[in-house]
C-alpha cells in the first residue's frame, strides 16, 4: 500500500513538474519575443526618425546652407579686417586698440556720419558694443539706416536708440529736422 | 484462499491494469502526455514568432546601417543646421528697432510731434555661443514724449492703440497720459512693454528664413 502511494505521488509530482518547467520555458520563450518585439518597435521608430531627418535635410538642403552662409557671412564681415575696409573718415573716430574688430557692420553707420566709440564688454560676452551718435540725420534717413544695418548684420543689436528734437526746433516746424541721436550697437564676434 | 490456476506474474498484471491507484497513475500520465501536444504547439509558435523577430531585428539593424551611411552625407548640412539653431534664439530675441520706429512714423497723428523717442532693451538673459556667451534681452521699453494740438488730446488715445496694433505680439501699454503744458500744446508720455517673441510680422518685417523678394 505504502509502495502504491509512493508511486502514485511520484508519477503527480513527476508529471507536474514536467508540465511546469515546460510552461516555464514557454512563458520564457514568450517573454523573449514581447522583448525582441519592443526592440524592433523601438527600432523601427528610430529608423524612421532618421530617415525623417534625412528627407528634411534632402528637401531644405539648399535653404539650410542658404540661411547659413546669410549668417556666417554676417558674422565674417562684421568681425575680421576682412576685405571690408571702413573709410576711416574723419567723422569715425576709431580709436580703439583693437581696430582688428573695426568691422563692416558699423562702416555703415560711420559713412552715414555717425560718431562710433568702442565701450568696454562684459567679461565672457562675445560681442563688441559701440556707442554711436549723430547730430546730422533726418528721421527719414536715419530709420533706412538702421533698418539697413540690421538687415545687413542679423546679430546686430540696438540695446538703446534714443531721438530727440534738438530743443531750437520748435514744434509742428516744416524746416528740417536733424535729430540728436544716440545708439548702443552691440556685435555678435567669433571665437 | 490459494490461488492455483493464475501465475504470480499475471497477478501482477491484473493488479496493474485494475487497481485504482495504478489506473489514476495510468490517467496522470496520460493527462500528462497529451498536454504536450498544446505545448508542442505552442513552443513551435514561440519559435518561429523568435526567428521572425530575430530575422526582423537583423534587417531594422541593416536598415538602420544604412541610414547612418546615408545621412554620413548631409553631415556639413546637419552642422550648419545645428549652428542655426543654436543662433535662433538670438535672432529672435532681437526687435527690428528700425521696424519700430517706421510703425511710429505711420502711426503718429498729424496733431501730434514728437520730442523723444526711447527704445532701450533690458532684463538680458545670457545665451551660450561659441567662446561664450551672448546677451539676449528680455524686454524693450519704448518710450515716446511728444506733444498734441490744443483741442486734440483724446488722439493720444487713437495713437496709443493704433501703435499697439503693429507692434508685435505681447506689446504691452505700461503708461499714455497728458502731461500739463503750454496752452497751444498738450504734451503726452507713451510707454511700451515689447517682449521680443520672434514674430514681428505687426511690424512689416519678413521672416529672415524666407526667400529674398529683392
């Protein structure tokens, strides 16, 4: 009797056990391909992000580099001695050490007739700031100016523009009015 | 009682075949037998799905090769593109000033002269460039001091929104009042918040990305 319920709880527990490590497997097996599965998504999307990239880049290749030489071209003129040379009218005090930086981007403003002065920079900061001014431009010449030079130098900052009437002018006058103006014009240099 | 005419071996075989416990035996392994046909099933699934995956896996890895061979070649225009984009913040941070004072020009009343105008950034916010750093500013004040005929002061009002609509979105009206004067004129003081958002088509500016109409 012994002997027949040892073998009947040998041949449970064998067949049992035979069932659960094959279910084991199968479930590792499962598990596998779910992973491998995720992998390949995962996969999948990456690639199609790439190849995304690659056809935006394909398509605005041209207007990509276009806008980029815009700027860069910018950036070269407005810092090197460069082939750009300022006609250092009398007007256009210059005095700096550095005339190195004396650069395309305010020749515009000192052939306009404006007084340009370099002014410390901030430590760190990779521009170089003028402070510019003038007594001698109309409104109507000096807003193409400007708008010239910005166009002209895409990093050209006006961190002050002050206008004012000069006080001999009287109100509502027709005669010509050249405006006091003061500007800081700050540069975007390279390294 | 003897039992003469069986064998012991027979015995035995007739206690195999017949007893309870070796019959529920004989069903436990039969049970046991016939699930490895499901499981069969299921494993040979398991496997071929693996290859399948396995197979793919292989490809998307091939594939994946390839586009990096492909996009080897659009390396100059990803570098230039990078370089854009870690330039845009400073373009678009910076207010056409010349954009500025033409919308004043236009805008102005033909009662109305003006005596200052005042266009200052503030609040910098430091933005890395190659070798350091470069300052964007936050806000630009605008301030206008002018002057109105005697009898039209309420066109300040017409002024102050007039400019405020081709200013760029976000401009914001921080002062318009009449200040005392002589009695032939009313001056004004005008006050603008600008926060520079990038978008200053209000103002007649094309975007620098378009294509040159010129």
């Amino acid at each position: 009797m012994k002997f027949k319920a040892i073998f009947l709880f040998g041949a449970i527990v064998v067949s049992a056990g035979w069932l659960g490590l094959e279910l084991k497997l199968l479930a590792d097996g499962w598990t596998a391909v779910r992973l491998l599965d995720q992998a390949n998504k995962k996969q999948e999307t990456a690639n199609n992000h790439v190849e995304g990239e690659i056809e935006g880049l394909r398509v605005s290749k041209a207007r990509i580099e276009a806008l980029y030489t815009r700027l860069s071209d910018t950036m070269i003129a407005s810092r090197g001695t460069s082939s750009l040379h300022i006609n250092s009218t009398p007007m256009a005090p210059l005095n700096s050490d550095g005339s190195a930086f004396e650069a395309a981007g305010i020749a515009g403003f000192t052939q306009a007739g404006l007084i340009v002065q370099p002014v410390r920079v901030p430590n760190g900061e990779m521009s170089i700031i003028y402070e510019a001014g003038t007594a001698s431009l109309e409104f109507h010449r000096l807003v193409p100016l400007l708008a010239e030079q910005e166009n002209a130098d895409l990093f050209l900052y006006f961190d002050k523009v002050l206008l004012s009437r000069p006080p001999s002018i009287p109100p509502f006058s027709t005669d010509p009015t050249y405006l006091d103006t003061r500007l800081t014009i700050r540069l975007l240099t390279g390294k | 009682m003897k039992n003469l005419f069986l064998s012991p071996e027979r015995i035995i075989r007739r206690s195999y075949q017949r007893e309870l416990v070796f019959r529920a035996v004989g069903l436990v392994v039969l049970v046991a037998g016939l699930l490895q046909l499901p499981v069969l099933f299921f494993a040979c699934t398991t496997w071929q799905d693996y290859q399948a995956r396995t197979d793919k896996q292989a490809q998307l890895v091939a594939a994946e090769n390839e586009l990096q061979n492909r996009l080897v070649a659009f390396k100059d225009t990803r570098q230039k593109l990078s370089q854009i984009q870690q330039w845009e913040p400073i373009i678009r941070g910076r207010l056409p000033c010349s954009a500025v004072l033409a919308a004043i020009e236009q805008t102005v009343p033909a009662d109305a002269v003006l005596e200052k105008v005042a266009l200052e950034s503030s609040r910098y916010q430091a933005l890395p460039v190659a070798g350091g750093t470069y300052r964007v500013p936050e806000v630009y004040t605008l301030s206008i001091q002018g002057s109105l005929r005697f009898g039209h002061a309420e066109e300040l009002e017409t002024f102050t929104n007039e400019l405020k609509k081709h200013l760029p979105a976000g401009a914001q009206v921080v002062r318009s009042k009449l200040l005392e004067g002589p009695e032939s004129l009313v001056p004004f003081l005008l006050v603008y918040a600008i926060t520079p958002t990038g978008n200053y088509s209000p103002l007649g500016v094309q975007r620098i990305a378009d294509p040159d109409r010129l």
